[in-house]
C-alpha cells in the first residue's frame, strides 16, 4: 500500500514545518499536505516570502508490520 502526499520546499532544500517561517533540512518535520490546493490553501508565511518556494510529492510506502505487545512500551514495563 501507498499514499501520496505534499510538502514545500525552499530554494535551500528545506521542508516547510509547522512553524510559520520555519523551515528544517529533514523530511520528518516537513508538514505534509493531502493535495496541492491543500497545501497552496494551509501554507502561510508570516513574513510574506512566496518566492522561490516548490511543491515536493512524496510516496509513502509501507515496508513492513510487525505485532507489538503491551509489555515492549516502556510505560508497561514497571
């Protein structure tokens, strides 16, 4: 199973995150949109900085599930 989905990156090569003009080298602070006019409707910038600004689309693949036990959580192992 797969799910595509969006983020915006700057001319730097930095993910927009849930910040207002904060933007992160890594992919998993990115905030991540369902469609293009999600993003285009959600992303605000307080500075008003639009320029140089791209739309990345992102394939989320799951890899693998593996069954958890409630005694492997650190908070049910006292």
């Amino acid at each position: 199973m797969s799910e595509i989905v969006y983020a915006i990156k700057n001319k730097e090569g930095n993910y927009a995150t849930y910040g207002r003009t904060e933007f992160k080298d890594r992919l998993r602070f990115a905030k991540i949109y369902k469609s293009k006019k999600t993003a285009l409707q959600h992303y605000f910038n307080n500075t008003g900085n639009y320029n140089d600004l791209k739309l990345v689309k992102i394939e989320i693949k799951i890899l693998d599930e593996e069954e958890l036990k409630p005694n492997e959580f650190l908070e049910n192992r006292r």
